[in-house]
C-alpha cells in the first residue's frame, strides 16, 4: 500500500476531530513552567495546576522566584513529587532571570541549534521539548512530535521505525519538514492533530483501528483506500 503524504492525513484527522483548539500557551517561558508545573499529570490536571500558578503567584520569573514554596506547592500539587517540582518552577525562574535577564523571547530568534542549546538549561526540557516551545512560540517550523504523534508517523509509514527513540525522533524531523516545508502554523495542527489522534485512538496498545478516520490508508489495516 502506498504510503499516505502528511497533509492528506492532517487534512482527515481535521475533518474528523475539528480543528485543533489554538495552542496553549505560546510564551516561551510559560510553556516552560507548562512543563514543570504538574509532573505526570495529563492535560486537564496541568491546565488546573497551571491556572492555580497563575492565580495564586503569577506567571513572570520575578513573581515565581519569590514566592513562597507553599505557595508553589498549591499548584504542583495538581501531580506527583510536588514538593520537588515546586523548587523547579523556583529553579526556572531563576535560570530565566541569571542567564537570560528574564527575556526567553530573545531565545527564540536564535538560530535554531543555539535556540534549542539554550532552552535545554531549563528542568525537563529536552531535545523535543525545545523544539515545541520553538514551534508554539510560532518561531520554527518543527513539528516537535509527542511519542503518541510519533507513533501514529511510524504506523502509517511515513517516518521510520528506529532502534532508539532518538534516532526515531531525528527521523521524523527530517521527513516532516521534507513534506510541509516552512509551513508553522501547519507544523501546529499537525503536532496537536497527531497527538491527539495517538493519544485517543492509536494508542501503544490496543489502536482503535475499526474506529479511525486513517484505516483506508493506514499499512496495519491492510485496506487500499
Ligand atoms: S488504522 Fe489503527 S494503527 Fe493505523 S493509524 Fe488508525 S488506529 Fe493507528
């Protein structure tokens, strides 16, 4: 079976889904505190933790830095090891402050490797994780796939299965930005579409494939469209 292109099938999964909600939140430095705010909590439990930060201290380096760690706690509360995770939203704050006078926008105009350098001194962000603060920030074309999104490429063969999740990863970038080009707010709605559709339908075990709107042209149904 022919391997679908990546438009026609962000094109299907938005005719199925809706189009994807505008993404939340773009400012650099919140997508950071995005990260660190509720450990291993899912989107409905990091939106409620991070809407308590937002009350309860504010969302700026200088407001988190001195804010009490009880104070910190009502929000990281919301997932596991709160106490930790409390002391690094402090410890974001203040490599916000120490190494980027607080300005990670600057960041963000960077060539991409020293953008991805610099963003990678932050708690939990990674190579992946940087490149989604670049793409939501509206400053890179990088699709950036979560491990649900990456797993919904390798199945419909349009990126390569690898033996380590890192070389996967570079794969996927390589053929992504081959296939929708410098296009941002479309790398957006493929990031969130394939998410979405990994995380409700294409699951790591047991996919949903008598339900999904990709079977006609996915390999594993073995269904030509
Ligand atoms: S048909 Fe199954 S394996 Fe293929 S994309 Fe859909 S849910 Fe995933």
């Amino acid at each position: 079976m022919p391997v679908a292109p990546l438009r026609r099938v962000i094109d299907k999964l938005e005719k199925h889904y809706g189009p994807p909600l505008k993404p939340f939140p773009a400012d650099p430095f919140q997508q950071v505190l995005w990260v660190n705010v509720a450990y291993l909590a899912d989107d409905t439990r990091r939106a409620a933790a991070f809407k308590t930060l937002k009350r309860g201290v504010g969302l700026t380096p200088e407001k988190i830095l001195h804010a009490p760690v009880a104070t910190l706690r009502a929000a990281t509360a919301f997932g596991i090891l709160p106490d930790r995770f409390a002391k690094k939203l402090r410890e974001c704050a203040r490599i916000a402050l120490d190494d980027f006078n607080g300005d990670l926008d600057a960041i963000t105009t960077l060539p991409v490797a020293q953008a991805k350098r610099a963003l990678r001194h932050f708690p939990g962000i990674g190579e992946p994780g940087a490149e989604q603060i670049l793409l939501f920030s509206g400053r890179q074309p990088l699709l950036a796939p979560d491990s649900n999104g990456l797993r919904v490429l390798q199945r419909l063969g349009i990126s390569p299965a690898r033996k380590s999740y890192a070389a996967a990863y570079a794969a996927a970038r390589g053929v992504t930005s081959g296939q929708l080009g410098a296009d941002t707010p479309l790398m957006q709605r493929a990031h969130q579409l394939l998410r979405r559709h990994g995380h409700e339908r294409c699951k790591a075990t047991a996919p949903a494939c008598n339900r999904c709107p990709l079977a006609s042209t996915c390999p594993r149904t073995g269904v030509p469209s």
